[in-house]
C-alpha cells in the first residue's frame, strides 16, 4: 500500500475504532490516535488514565495497563486485516515502573509481520509526561 493510502485508512479505521463510544471495553479505555510513522510501520495511541484503573497502591493496575496493550494491539491488528478483523492469539507484557494516575501513557506499536495467517505485533509505552518507558509488550494476532 502506498504512503498516502496507508496514512489515510490509519487516520480512517483507528480513529472510527476508538471514538466508537459504544460501551465495549476497548471504547472504555478512553484512547486516541496520537501518531504513526508509514516508514517505520508504527501507529501510536495515547490513553488517560482513569479512576477505576488505580490499585491499592493508587497507581494503574497491572490488568488495566494490559488492557491498554490489548486495545491498542487490537486497533492496529485489524486495521492490518483489512477486510477483516484479528483476534488475540497471544500477547506477553513486560512491567517496567509503574504508572501513576493522572499520567497519559502512549503506546507505539510496531507492525512486525503482517501474513495472511498471523500478524506480530510489539509495542513500548511511555509516560507522555516524562519520556520514560514504562511497559513493553508482543503478542500474535489471527485474521479471521
């Protein structure tokens, strides 16, 4: 696909997927497109942080911060599928420092392979705040 088609379905499909407002999951992560690079083949999305994420310590919780992951993942899968969509397969993260509320991680997926079989994902999340990494994740998506 060429740059200019590329850059326009990504600015199409992931900014329609997330402003959806629906009540799925994915509609409750309160995500935003915030980048993405043709060259480099990342899409980058950026979320708040939000009152039912904190834990007992009063930072995000692990699960939300996977949840992230997943969403942001997910976004970027199915707009790799095309026509069709992905699902989860798969998808490990890897705990840095926490996250604190009030903090808006952004997550840069990066496009690894993309089959007719199997799409490979990984992404880093950083603290839009500080520029620190906080969180990195892989994970393997199936067409449907």
């Amino acid at each position: 696909m060429e740059k200019a088609n590329w850059e326009q379905k990504v600015n199409e499909i992931i900014t329609g997927y997330l402003s959806r407002g629906d009540g799925c999951f994915d509609a409750e992560m309160h995500a935003k497109l915030c980048g993405y690079s043709y060259e480099e083949q990342t899409i980058s999305i950026e979320f708040e942080t939000l009152k039912w994420q904190i834990n007992e310590r009063g930072g995000i919780h692990g699960g939300a911060i996977a949840g992230m992951f997943d969403t942001a993942f997910g976004v970027v899968a199915n707009f790799v599928a095309g026509e069709n969509e992905a699902a989860t397969a798969d998808m490990n993260v890897s705990f840095i420092r926490p996250v604190e509320y009030g903090e808006h991680p952004v997550i840069t997926v990066y496009i690894v392979k993309k089959g007719r079989s199997i799409i490979r994902l990984r992404a880093e999340m950083f603290c839009k705040e500080s520029g620190k990494l906080t969180a990195a994740a892989a994970g393997t998506w199936i067409p449907l």
